[in-house]
C-alpha cells in the first residue's frame, strides 16, 4: 500500500533524486513518514545550489547543450526502451523538457563547485589535525539504526482492530517470531498494515529521536538481528 505524494515547493527532480538516494524507492511509493524526510532533505540540497548559483563564480559558467544530451542520455539508457523511459518520467510528474532543465541546473551547479574548489589553498596534514583537534564536534555523527517493523493498528471502527482483537493478533505474531525468527519480512509483508509491508517491514534508516518515542526507544535498546517485545504507539502495535 502506497500513499499520494504531497505537493511540494521543490522540483519533481531534486525530490525524486533525494527519494532514490535515501530510500531507493520513487516518491510515490513512499508514506507519509517517509516523503516528509526526502522533502526536507531536498529542500535542503535545493537551498544549497540556489546559493552556489547566486555565487560569483556562477556568472561565467554557460552549460552547453551537448553536457545536457549527455546527461539525459546516461539515464535513458538505464531503460530498456524509450517507452519504460517516457512512463518512469510521467510516474514522477517529469517530461523530457522538465528534466533537461533540472539536468542543466545540476551540470551547472557541478561546474560552479569545481571553479570554487580549484581556487580553495591546499592545505597540509599538519592544519588538518590541529583543526580535528580543535573542533572534535564538527566530526561526529548521530548513530543510525536500520529499523522494520510490523504495524497492528487500533481503530474502532473495524472489529478486528479494535484494542483487544490488535493486541491479540500482535501477539499471536510475536509468537510466531519467537519461534521462526527468520521470517520477519515475511510477516511482515503478510500480516504489517503499514505500507513498509511491500519491503519486508523495512522503514530505513533513521537516527535517534526520528520514529515515535516509543519505537525509538526500543529500536536503539536492541542488539543488530534483535526482535523487540510488543510496542504500543499513538497509531497501533508494533514489533520491531
């Protein structure tokens, strides 16, 4: 099961690149969950090459059109026709004038960051050190956590989702994972009311303080290959 892609200010490119870099999945196959964290970090990466593009050195730097054919071209090639090319783009709300566009602001963008850093000082091993030194926080990153988990949810107006019938049923899951642990996806995909189901469970991965406090908790209190207990959460239960 998937969910409708919000409209967004960011163009259907720099969001479908984003979706693919994080989650390896289009945006219209993403939940809600998941398309806000690829909004945000194309957003981000948008806000970043506006700059590049309002720097001086963008003023001189002219994309041919031949860079642009060749960049279309590395992706049509990724098909296996121009049919399978055309309906991906139509999937993603894209066209191949829309993508020549986005295409020219990245080779440009690529461009202008290569003037930049062919200006920067070279910088030797010994001022590398003494800056890690000096700055031991600029180099540290949040652990990450690949999470999946299956989803009962509680909703009253379905009898077997009211709270004693999902309780139960989670718990007849979690049974069944005591015994056959290996077969997490597999439940996942056939018991998981969450759109996570078609991949297993799988939500990706996420940092601390990022899925529902509960989840969380539980996620970074496991060992890698564990399998948590029964959690409940505002939406339903979960095993993760």
């Amino acid at each position: 099961m998937t969910t409708a892609v919000k409209k967004s200010d960011i163009d259907s490119y720099s969001l479908l690149r984003s979706a693919l870099a994080i989650f390896k999945r289009t945006p219209k196959d993403l939940d809600d969950e998941e398309l806000e964290i690829v909004n945000k970090q194309a957003r981000n990466e948008h806000d970043i090459e506006s700059r590049v593009l309002s720097s001086q050195e963008a003023q001189s730097v002219v994309v041919n059109d031949i860079a642009v054919e060749k960049a279309v071209q590395q992706i049509r090639e990724r098909f296996e026709d121009e049919e399978s090319f055309l309906f991906v783009l139509e999937q993603n709300d894209l066209d191949i004038t829309s993508l020549r566009e986005s295409l020219k602001r990245q080779c440009k963008v690529e461009n202008v960051l290569a003037i930049i850093g062919a200006k920067s000082a070279t910088i030797s091993d010994i001022e590398v050190g003494i800056f890690y030194h000096m700055h031991p926080e600029k180099f540290r990153s949040p652990e990450r956590r690949n999470a999946s988990h299956i989803l009962i949810t509680i909703n009253d107006e379905y009898t077997e989702n009211q709270r004693d019938k999902a309780l139960e049923r989670i718990n007849s899951i979690a049974k069944s994972l005591q015994k056959t642990p290996y077969k997490f996806a597999d439940l996942a995909m056939l018991h998981s009311e969450c759109p996570s189901a078609l991949q297993g469970g799988e939500l990706g991965t996420f940092p601390q303080g990022q899925l529902y406090p509960e989840i969380d908790e539980a996620l970074f209190g496991l060992k890698k290959g564990q399998i948590s207990d029964v959690i409940e959460s505002e939406v339903g239960f979960h095993i993760v």
